[in-house]
C-alpha cells in the first residue's frame, strides 16, 4: 500500500513517463500531464509520429528510471529563471503556460534526472516510489482543446501501488473492451453512427430501436402510475424564450446556430425546461392544482466538439426523460421522498442494485432566498436517510440556482455512472415570474424541481449494453425465443409455434436457413438469444421444444405451456 495519495502517485508516473519519451526522442515539446480518475496523460508536440510499438519501448525507459529511484527535486524560480529556463530548453508550450501563472503566485519546478518540468506537484519523494506503471494508448489532442491549435500527441496510461492492483485494473479493461456498446452495437446490429449524416447522430436500426421501445413503453406506464401527466413540445423556439431562460447569455455556445423564420431567429432546443414553463405560464395557477409533475421525452441538441464524441455516450442529438415537479413549499418535502423512491425502483428493474447519491449544497454565490435553500437541502437529506443511501456531500458544489441529488450506478464490472439527477431551480421561477394563488389568495412563488431520471436515453442504452455485455434479460431482448427447425420437415410446425407465441406479445424469430443445426445454435449463442428452442420429429409428436436457456443450460424437452409460463414469469420478474 503506498503512503501517497493515487492522484500523486499517477502525477508522479505521468513526469516519469515524460522523462523517458525526453530521453528516447529527441527535440520534443512538452505540454502538460495531469492525473486522471482512471490514470494519467501526456501531450507532446514531436517529430516523431508515434505508433503502439513505441509505447513498450517507453515502459522499458520507464523501468529504468523507476530502477534508479532517482529524487523529485523541487524547484522555484522567479519569472524571469522561469522564462529563461525554458526558452532555452525551446519549451514554447510550458512558456505559454507560465503566463497563466498569476503575478505573485509562486512558480514551482521539479528536476527529475535530466528531466526538468514546470509543475506545481506535488510527487512521491523518488521515481522507486511510483508503483506499477502501464502505458495505454496514444490520441490527438488539440493544445488546449482548441481545434484551431496544434494538434499534439498524447500517451495515455495508468499507475497503482503495486503489479496486483494494476492486474485487475487491466483485467477489467479487457473486460470493459468485451462489453464496449460501440463494438457490440455492431456486432448485435442495434445502432450506427453515419459521417454522412453527422458524427454525434444516432441512426437506430430495428433491434435497437425494439429495445428502445420497450424501455420507452415501461417509463411511460411508470411515470403514469407514479402521479406523472405527460408533455410534448416543439423542437426549436423562437430567441425571446431563450433569452428570458438565460440559456442565449449562458449556453449560446452549445447552442446550434438560429434561422430565420418570419424575420424572427429561432434556435433548435438544448433543453425543455422553458417549454414546460411556458405550458404552466398557459394558465393562472392555483395551490389546489399543485404538485403538478410533468414529464417528456424531448429530444433535444448541444453542440460537441468532435473530438469528444464517443459512441452513445457523448452525442450530439439526444431524448432526455426530462420532468418537472412544481408544487408549493408544504409539498416539497414528500415530492422530493416520492421521487428519489421512484428512481430508486427503476434502476432496479433494469438490474442496477448499487447506487450512491451525491449531494451538492449552496456554493458563496446563489440565487434564491436563503430559507428556500434550506427548506429544499433539508428534503434532500431526509430522502436520502429514508433510504439508507450511501451519501457524498459537496459542500458549496451546487449550482448557482439550486442544490441537487446526483445518484451514481455501478455497472456489472464496477465502473461507476452518473445517471439520475433531482436539481431545484431557484433560477427559472424567478425569470419567468412563476406563480400560483394560495390559500390566502396571494401569489406565491412555486418550488421547481429539474428530474432526469436515465438522463439521455441514448446514453443510458449505451450503458445498458455494456452492463449486460449484449446479453439482454428477457424482457428488454429483441429477441426472446429463438426457434430452430431441425431439418425442412419441421418448418410448418416451427412457424405454427412463432405465431402462437407472438400472439401472446413473445418476440419469437424462426432460423430456418439451409444450415447444420449446430450452425444455427452457434448464431443464435452469438446474438445472445435468452431461449433457443430446437425442434425436430420427437418434439413435433409431443407438442414440445427442446429448450436451451442462455441463464441457466440445457431444459431439455419442454411442453409448449410449460415453455409460456416461464416466459411469463422471467418477464414478470424482470430476471
């Protein structure tokens, strides 16, 4: 176990790292190396085009130099040793970033071997203290994330306290490259994303859009069940709204570029929030009305830089499960139990058992009158100790106009997700002058609670598939049953099986291509069919199938009621 923080550990690897790309190639420019959740980076600016085969002769430097144990020594200088020190090291890119260091504030070197690098640290005391190193991969990365800058080199990599952590660390990398949704999206034919169309743009082929469906149609009844009405709402607006919501002063920047229409600018929707005000501003409201909990399923769009688009999990176009809970101080209280309990029973359903909240509070400057902050931190906290949650408070995290309740997934391999987010807003009543008349009939200002439950769904799909590795529980399959027709003399009775379960609401496909069974049976494993159903003339005779079920094995010979109900119980189970 190191005595060092992990953060300090990977800083520290990342400088160790850049000594030895120093030593192996020469006149290069360094940028920057910070640590990372997962690991650390470095950017350089070489000559040398970097390929995966440098990145096992790096590690060899880097064995060396942890070998050596030599010291991190630190170093301050004033601006002017700084400057001169680097101008005739030729480091244009560390000179630029001495600027950014405010006038007074000290200016930090640390000296490892011949390697001297502009840092504020801190380190481990030598290199020998640097635990397991391993390189990863290499990307492009525009200096300073500005795509009109150089385009620079970076070597990802990753360090723990010793080879056993690092070990599994690796392992569940192979593992996450498995499950990765871009190459099982592929592979299971259920999405793609066309450079003809737009990177960021999500194309849904058949089984993936079925899936899509079917968690769709299960969040509406929820959302009805639980007390919801639901909204639609336009995809663009005109300039007036979203600059009453702050968004043109604030967010113009993801914003996509305004049309004309009738002389007047609109702009294609980031978010749906103004839109549902402008639903409750139709009307004058009254407390008898509230709460009032609206929610849609909005497609909205933010611009990306291409460099950060990932899949589904970073996209351009996206459908939020947005809602809004309006409802008046003496609600707020149950609103915020109810709805944190909500979302505590639909990760359930969809197989996600380990959830932590994170709990963000007033930052120094905030909108909204102190006593609301209160009343709407205090719900916060009694629904997280109604449900015994695992809580991490951000003191002073919060955004200007309200705290929030960030709840965080782990997945089948243990990787951590931000997913439902209840946020109040002290910001948008207030803008667009919400009200309602009380009981003592004057106006009052509502409570405003933003939920997103899944977030984007076409993130939460993402992660779904990689939870599941592909392997669907029977009731979000696109395929449920697959049936397998032995030889041509089977083939009436397989389809009169595929329609007799089809319309009981199965999802039932028939391989009755000219191969092997085994052929078939391979196929049906790779798409990860939950139940494959062979049949041949002894199952004709019975009225049966031979079952093969991807949890649990060989059934073996089945009757077709037997088979009904225990689809019917998989599915009510949510198995």
């Amino acid at each position: 176990m190191s005595k060092f923080p992990i953060e300090t550990l990977r800083h520290s690897a990342a400088h160790i790292m850049a000594a030895a790309v120093d030593k192996l190639f020469p006149n290069v420019k360094f940028d920057i190396g910070p640590s990372t959740a997962e690991g650390f980076y470095y950017d350089f600016d070489m000559e040398h085009r970097l390929v995966p085969e440098d990145l096992e002769n790096i590690e060899k430097e880097i064995i060396k130099i942890i070998n050596l144990r030599l010291p991190f020594e630190y170093m301050e200088l004033s601006r002017e040793e700084a400057t001169k020190l680097l101008s005739a090291k030729l480091q244009s890119y560390k000179i630029e970033r001495l600027a950014d260091i405010p006038e007074g504030e000290k200016i930090s070197f640390y000296k490892l071997g011949d390697f001297v690098d502009l840092c504020r640290g801190p380190h481990v005391e030598h290199s020998g203290q640097a635990g397991a190193i391993k390189l990863l991969s290499i990307a492009g990365s525009y200096y300073r994330g500005k795509e009109t800058n150089p385009m620079l080199q970076r070597i990802y990599g990753t360090a723990f306290p010793d080879k056993k952590e690092l070990h599994e660390y690796l392992k569940l990398l192979e593992e996450a490259k498995k499950r990765d949704h871009r190459k099982l999206g592929k592979e299971l034919d259920l999405f793609s994303i066309s450079e003809q169309v737009g990177g960021g743009l999500v194309l849904w082929h058949p089984k993936g859009a079925m899936i899509r469906n079917i968690f769709e149609t299960y969040w509406r009844e929820q959302h009805y069940g639980n007390g919801y009405d639901l909204l639609y709402t336009p995809h663009i607006g005109k300039s007036q709204l979203w600059e009453t919501s702050g968004h043109l002063s604030f967010y113009k920047n993801s914003m996509y570029s305004p049309m004309d229409i009738d002389g007047n600018d609109y702009y294609v929707k980031p978010m749906n929030c103004p839109f549902h005000i402008e639903i409750y501003q139709s009307s004058l409201r009254s407390y008898k009305e509230l709460p009032l909990r609206w929610a849609e399923l909005g497609t909205v769009y933010r611009y990306e830089k291409s460099g950060v688009l990932h899949g589904l999990l970073r996209v351009r176009g996206f459908t939020q499960d947005d809602a809004h809970i309006i409802c008046t101080p003496e609600q707020i209280e149950k609103e915020i139990s109810d709805v944190l309990g909500f979302s505590l029973k639909i990760w359930k359903d969809f197989g996600f058992t380990s959830i932590k909240a994170y709990l963000a509070t007033r930052p120094e400057k905030a909108v909204g009158a102190p006593e609301r902050w209160e009343k709407a931190l205090t719900s916060l906290e009694n629904a997280v100790k109604e449900y015994g949650l695992e809580c991490e408070v951000d003191k002073g995290g919060g955004a200007f106009y309200g705290p929030k309740i960030d709840l965080k997934i782990k997945d089948a391999i243990g990787r951590e997700w931000q997913m439902t987010t209840i946020q109040f807003d002290f910001n948008l009543p207030e803008r667009f002058g919400m009200t309602y008349v009380g009981d003592d009939g004057q106006r009052h200002q509502p409570f405003m609670v933003h939920r997103a439950l899944l977030g984007s769904l076409e993130r939460f799909f993402g992660i779904l598939v990689e939870h599941y590795g592909g392997a669907f529980p029977l009731w979000l399959a696109p395929e449920q049953i697959r049936i397998l027709p032995i030889t041509n003399n089977h083939h009436a009775y397989a389809k009169e099986l595929q329609v007799e379960l089809r319309s009981l609401g199965y999802r039932v496909e028939v391989d009755d291509r000219s191969e092997t069974i085994g052929a078939k049976i391979k196929n049906a494993r790779n798409m990860r069919t939950p139940y494959i159903a062979v049949v041949g003339d002894k199952e004709v005779a019975d009225r049966s199938v031979s079952v093969r079920s991807r949890r649990e094995g060989e059934l073996g010979a089945v009757p077709i009621d037997e088979l009904k109900k225990k689809l019917y119980n998989d599915i009510l189970t949510k198995v």
